[in-house]
C-alpha cells in the first residue's frame, strides 16, 4: 500500500508521523517521570462492583452476533446486495449499503444490551463507565488524547513488524473495500461512520464496560455463585463500612446498630487483579482474527485500554483512544490512495 508513494504522500507521512512520534516521546517522559517519582500512572478509582452477571455478558454476546447479520439480511431482502460476493465483486453502492447495516445492526445491539441490564437489574449510567459531568468529561478527554499519544507509537511499530514477519498485510474488510473503490465518496462517509463513530463505541461499551467489569466482579471475590451467574440489583449493593477511629469504633462495633456487612460490594482496582485486563483484550483480539497480522498489535492496544478502564472505570477515555486510532488508520489509507 506504501509502496511508490508520491512526493506529497512522502511529505504528509514524514510530517505527521513525526509530529505523532514527538508528541508521544513527550507523554512517555512524562509518564516515566510519574513512575520514577513513584506516582501511578493514571490514579485508581474505587466504585461499585457492575450490577450484572453472566447471563447478562451472554445476552449482550448473542445480540452483538445476530443483530449485524440480521440488518445484513435485510439489506440483502431489499437491494441487490450479495453476501456470497467477494468484496472486490460488490458495487460501490452494494459496499456502502453494506458498511451501513452493519454500523447499525451493531448500534442496535449494543443499546438493547444496555437497555436490558438497566430493566433487570438496574444499572445506572456510572456502572456503564458514563458521567455527565463536565469536570469528568473534561478528565476523560485529557486521558483519552494522552492515552492515545502514549498507545499509538508502539502499536503501529508492532503493526509493522507483524506484518514484516508474517509477510501480509491487513485483511480488515473496510480497507479491503476502500482499495478496490478508491473513488466512492458514500462509501468513504460509510467507512467513517462504521470504523470511526460507531465501532469505538459499540466495542468498548461491549468489551471493557460489559466483559471486563464483569470479570472485575468474579477477580474482586465479593460476589458469590449465584450474583456472579445472575447479578446483583444495585439497590442491594452495600458500601464498605467507614473507618471510625479508636472508642467510636468499638462502641459501634458491639451496639451493631444499622451495621452494614462486612462484605461490601466495592471495588478496589490493583495491580494484582490484572487478569480481566488481559483476558478481555485477547478476547478483543479473537474479535479482528481473519485481518491478517491486526490481532497482535490489537491485544496490545486492549491491553492499554483495559489499563484506563480498570483505573478510571469511565469508558469515554476509551472511546476516544480507539476513535482516534482509528481515524489515524483511516487518514493514512486515506493519503496512500489519493491520486
């Protein structure tokens, strides 16, 4: 694809890339600056332990698999739109349509999801990593940006030295499309819509709110078999008990009068509860298998995404990390086949 590049094409990846490259040299001082200090690299957040179970992640799973299908279908039904087809076969039209249905069949599931878990067992936005104040939405933008600048750098070098190593290039259905129709602008519109707005939104809702708080409640031992399996409503949650110092203490603990119980419903990210971190970003990376060499520079992508969440529990920093990364990606096809 970077092959016999323009003059022009040359200067605008000299020229962004080393702007990228610089920016992200500047996050990582900064951040090894923190750690050399001893500050963490992004604070932990307590919070609830997420109110649902494994019948919801399976709910939300099956969805994610039969409402893109499903508006394919319909695009199928209606058009003349061939699923049997190799994408170089299809139309420009038949493409776009295509980019489409599945941007919205993956809409679809993923607010039936969230509306499903709220209805049974009452989630609320903060449990979906979602807030509305503008102080944390203010915080999330400036993570997310840094976390894409300290992130981008060593995917794309991974990216190339997958590719090197197993000898091929992406096979990511979007850019297979792009290359074979250079000159659709619908389906330029589609292939942003799809790769850019909603694919972020829809997998980190999905892997990191969904999956890894899930297996952030089974890491946390708090809940038992059966909240594990079916959830917990949040309005049975319990917060940890506060700490009262000396006499106080001790008189409350022998009147016992409205005690909560000791084991609370509170979750305190560290570094030992890691593994739902790397377990939710191999199960992200199974999610591209079939691109080619994409699935080794994506775990570790997960990997950095699940990091935010797990010390956040806000889902916009992740959005935006993936969105950007994602635009990034589109902007270099973009400029590699421009006339």
């Amino acid at each position: 694809m970077f092959d016999d590049l323009t003059r022009q094409q040359a200067i605008t990846y000299s020229v962004v890339g080393g702007v990228v490259t610089l920016i992200s040299l500047a996050v990582w001082w900064h951040l090894s600056w923190r750690m050399k200090t001893q500050q963490r690299v992004l604070d932990l957040k307590p919070r609830w332990l997420v109110s649902w179970g494994l019948l919801d992640v399976i709910g939300a799973v099956l969805l994610s698999f039969f409402c893109a299908p499903a508006a394919v279908a319909i695009l199928e039904a209606t058009t003349d739109f061939d699923r049997q087809a190799k994408i170089g076969e299809l139309s420009v039209s038949s493409l776009t349509g295509f980019f489409f249905a599945m941007s919205i069949g993956s809409a679809v599931a993923i607010i039936l999801s969230l509306i499903v878990i709220r209805i049974r067992v009452g989630a609320k936005a903060g449990d979906f990593g979602i807030g509305w104040k503008w102080e944390d939405i203010r915080k999330d933008l400036v993570v997310g940006v840094l976390g894409f600048f300290a992130l981008v750098v060593p995917v794309l070098a991974i990216q190339v030295g997958a590719t090197q190593l197993l000898g091929q290039e992406t096979q990511h259905p979007i850019i297979k499309a792009l290359k074979s129709n250079t000159d659709g602008e619908w389906l330029w519109m589609a292939t942003i819509c799809s790769a850019v707005l909603v694919a972020p939104i829809v997998e980190e809702l999905l892997v990191r709110v969904i999956l890894q708080g899930w297996f952030e409640n089974i890491a946390s031992g708090k809940m038992n078999e059966i909240e594990v399996l079916s959830g917990l409503h949040s309005r049975f949650r319990t917060e940890p008990v506060p700490a009262m110092p000396g006499i106080e203490q001790e008189l409350k603990d022998l009147s016992n009068e409205k005690a909560k119980p000791a084991t609370h419903h509170w979750y305190e990210p560290t570094a030992a509860k890691a593994w739902p971190i790397v377990l939710s970003a191999a199960l992200f990376s199974l999610m591209h298998v079939g691109n080619g060499p994409d699935p080794i520079p994506l775990f570790v992508l997960a990997l950095g995404l699940g990091y935010v969440y797990h010390c956040t529990h806000r889902v916009l920093p992740c959005i935006i990390i993936h969105f950007l990364m994602n635009l990034l990606s589109l902007f270099w096809l973009w400029v590699a086949l421009r006339p």
